[in-house]
C-alpha cells in the first residue's frame, strides 16, 4: 500500500491542474494506489474459523476497493454513479463507501476542485448518504493535515450524519492497525470525548473482521476494553452484523447472548443497518434477520423507528443530537422483547 504523505511530491512533479488528463489521471493513479490484497484475510492478519465467512468479508473488502478505485479513475461524477450502481444491489453500499473515501482523498489535494465529495452527497451518492460518511472518514485516517484540521473539516459535512466520518475513521484504523487499536487498544489523540466514542462505534464494526465474525473471539476482544468503552463497541457489532451480514441465524442469537448486557445498543446498530439498506433500495434478508433477533421488529420497523427518534431532535447542547438520536432509538427498541 503506497503511503500518501511520503508519495505527494508525484503531484508537484506532475505540474498544475492544467495538466493532461492523462498526466493527472496518472498521477492519482500512482498516488492513491491500494492493491487488493490489501483486503485478504492472509495481508491483513484476521481470523478466520471457516471459508464461506472468509469468502464474504474478503468480497466486501474487494467491493469497497472496486468503488474507490473508480472514484480515482473517473472524474465524472455521473459515470462514476453509474459504474456503482452496476453493482450487485445487496454489496453496492460498500461500493459507495469506497467511491466517498477516493473522493475525500482528491478533495483534500486539489485546491482548485473541493468540492467531488458534497457533490456526490447532494447527487449520486444521496441514496447512500450514510454509507458516503462513513467513506469520507478513511481518508481522515489517510491524510494527517485533515486530523489536525478535523473540526473544520467536520463542519463542511451534515451536522447530524458527520459522526459517521468518525465511525469510518474507527473502522479504517480498526482493520488497517488492529494490532494497535484493539489489542493495544489505543485511541487518536486529537479527538472530543464524544469523537471518541464514534470512533468506537467504527472500531466495533472493524472486529467482525477481524475476528472473522467469530463471536466467541469478538466477546472476549470486547471483554478486555475498559467498560467505558463496550457500549459503542457492540453497538458497531450490531450494525456490522446486520448489513454486512457472514452468519445464520444461530450465528446471530450468538451475537446477541454474548452482548446480553447490552442489547439496546446492539438493537440499535442493527436499525441504522436497515435504515441505511432501505434508503439505498438495497434491503436484504440478513439484516431482516438480525433485526428480528436484536431488536425483535423487521428491518422495516427498525428503519421506522430511526425516522421517528429524529423528530423535533434537539441541536448539539449537553449531547450531541447524533447521540441524542441513537439513546431514542435504544429506548423505543429496547421495548420491543
């Protein structure tokens, strides 16, 4: 994987944006590289008990790969969409996710163009404006300037969904640096105490790769974080496990035994999954699943009530309103059983 910070030079060499769009094109090519393999079990060192879960983590990894490729490779936003959405529909949200990052990370070093990601937010990307947040947070993770810039950059993106870049940012450090973030468990530095906690809720959705979907490993992983810490952390468990998918239904009532104490969160991970499915027109039957056994209403309902817990939602006061949304979601789900 080319290391961004070390490869910038190739853009100055490569002269102004009056370039060749081939010279350019070839610039971001060699700038903005990842191999696939950087999405195999074997490179990225993850557990992984039997093959048929190996083979659909490694495909969403591979999807996610595929979009952000053609958000380096083609500038034009309408074909970029239309290459996403040729997609398989039930993988095509971690195309979109892939597609924001490769965006973010061009935004952050053409100042004469910087404005690809809001564009995509407002036009192609919109159905997937959950999975686009998330993206656009890899590349916090990628480019040091955006970290130490991060309020500002938050404060270009929707005020309520701009936690989600800090979700991506957990995720991406979560399955680049696990070593680091979960069996050292440390933190980034340069986060508020509520930035911490989103950054959690991407860290948890990183461990069921990790862990292969293993919930035996990824309780005992949970287990060993300080308490603060667990709520957010199974909460991304719920939602990995329900749109991302990898397991059965035996495999779901596992997850939801070992997170027994904390099955509002996990419920309310899973409805953000469903809400995410339903807006993108992407539903599937797993995360139909999971929401049954996690929140104890189909994945529809759950989406329902994601709408419903945003009604006359406060701004950012004591709490942030993102948080105000998942504790009225937890509420109204942790009726359900």
């Amino acid at each position: 994987m080319h290391s961004l910070t070390s490869n910038l030079n190739k853009v100055r060499r490569h002269g102004s944006p009056r370039a060749t769009v081939f010279s350019w094109r070839r610039v971001r090519q060699e700038l903005f590289y990842i191999d696939t393999s950087e999405a195999s079990f074997a490179r990225r060192g993850f557990h992984c008990k039997d093959n048929h879960t190996r083979r659909r983590l490694e495909q969403i990894g591979s999807t996610f790969l595929l979009g952000y490729d053609a958000a380096i490779e083609e500038s034009n936003l309408s074909l970029l969409s239309h290459q996403l959405n040729s997609v398989d529909p039930e993988l095509r949200g971690f195309a979109f996710e892939g597609a924001a990052m490769g965006l973010t990370l061009l935004d952050a070093i053409t100042p004469w163009n910087k404005r690809r990601l809001l564009e995509f937010i407002n036009g192609a990307g919109a159905g997937h404006v959950y999975m686009v947040h998330v993206g656009s947070g890899w590349a916090i993770a990628r480019l040091p300037w955006l970290r130490l810039n991060l309020r500002n950059y938050l404060r270009r993106m929707d005020p309520l969904l701009r936690w989600l870049a800090l979700d991506g940012y957990g995720f991406h450090e979560g399955y680049f640096h696990w070593p680091r973030y979960v069996q050292e468990q440390q933190l980034p530095k340069q986060l508020s105490a509520y930035g911490v906690r989103a950054f959690d809720q991407g860290l948890g959705r990183s461990l069921w790769f990790v862990e292969g979907a293993d919930i035996d490993r990824i309780r005992l992983t949970i287990k060993r974080f300080p308490l603060y810490r667990r709520a957010d952390l199974w909460s991304g468990i719920g939602l990995a496990c329900a749109y991302a998918g990898a397991g059965d239904a035996r495999a779901i009532h596992a997850v939801r035994t070992a997170a027994i104490s904390y099955g509002a969160h996990l419920a309310q991970g899973a409805a953000f999954a469903a809400k995410a499915r339903q807006l993108a027109g992407n539903e599937s039957d797993h995360t139909d699943l999971a929401c049954c056994i996690f929140a104890g209403v189909s994945a529809t309902r759950a989406a329902a009530i994601t709408d419903e817990a945003l009604q006359n939602l406060p701004g950012d006061e004591k709490e942030p309103a993102y948080e105000v949304w998942r504790e009225r979601i937890r509420t109204r789900l942790s009726t359900k059983h």
